[in-house]
C-alpha cells in the first residue's frame, strides 16, 4: 500500500508574500559584491540588488 502525502494548503497571504511590496516600491536592497566598477562612467559605484525582485540600481561613490 501506499504512503499518504500530506499537501501543504498555502494561506491567501502566502501566495503574494513580498511580491506586493516591490510593486508598491518598498524594495528589500543589498549590496551586490560582483561588480564594484562600471565601464560607461568609468568610477567605482556601489550597485544595489532586490533580495525579493532582483532590481538593480547603482549609487556613485
């Protein structure tokens, strides 16, 4: 015979977790380590990434 599998019920409020705050501009930002030096300006910069969207945006040092 076989195992029963329990599923998991995902709660209204689970499903959209997060999303929701990135659409309403409250982004989780992070500094991202992999590229310190932007080619077009020439400088070093500080770029900035999403935890939850993956959004980047750069900031001048």
């Amino acid at each position: 015979m076989g195992d029963v599998v329990q599923f998991r019920r995902v709660k209204p409020g689970q499903k959209a977790q997060g999303k929701t705050l990135c659409k309403h501009g409250f982004h989780k930002w992070r500094i991202w380590k992999e590229k310190d030096f932007d080619v077009k300006q020439g400088r070093l910069v500080t770029v900035l990434r999403c935890a939850r969207c993956d959004t980047t945006k750069t900031q001048a040092l």
